[in-house]
C-alpha cells in the first residue's frame, strides 16, 4: 500500500473517532512517533498511533522502541489496530 493511501487512511480513522467525540489531529505526515493527539471523549490528553494490518493476527504487537517514545510522551499513549477481524484501541499506559 502506498504511502498517500495509508496517510488516507489514517485521516479517515481520526475522523471517524472525532465523529464518536474525539477531539483528534492527524499529525503522521511529520516525524513524530504517533499519528494523531488530541483529546478523549473523557477529557484525556491522548496521542495514537495508527496501523493497518493486511493480515489477520490474534497476538497484537508493537514494536519496543515504537511503545517506549509513545509512553515518553506526556499524554496517554493509545494503540489503533486494524485488520480483516476487526479495530482495536490498546491504552497503552494500562498495560
């Protein structure tokens, strides 16, 4: 997949979680190590950052250095997965 497409994509998710009350930026055409930060439906500062799995995989995996730059930043680190099965959102602070 393309690198416009999946700029596109990631749009698309910010957008539709801002429909559901997210207060999100999409931000992952920069350097940073997330994709989005914003602010929850429940007033957290969060950033996520945002994948698009082609494969179905029952383990969701991030990598090390990806997961320790989200928790280095001050706001809660979130984790959008996407795949043939279905989105899932991981708090990463929580685990």
């Amino acid at each position: 997949m393309s690198l416009s497409k999946v700029h596109k994509f990631e749009q698309t998710i910010v957008s539709l979680l801002n429909d559901e009350g997210w207060e999100l930026e999409w931000c992952g055409g920069g350097f940073e190590h997330f994709d989005a930060i914003g602010i929850s439906p429940k007033g957290k500062e969060v950033i996520l950052e945002i994948k698009l799995r082609k494969k179905y995989y029952e383990k969701k995996m991030i990598e090390k250095y990806k997961f320790d730059k989200l928790l280095a930043e001050d706001a809660d680190a979130l984790y959008f997965v996407a795949d043939p099965k279905g989105h899932y959102i991981f708090w990463l602070n929580d685990l």
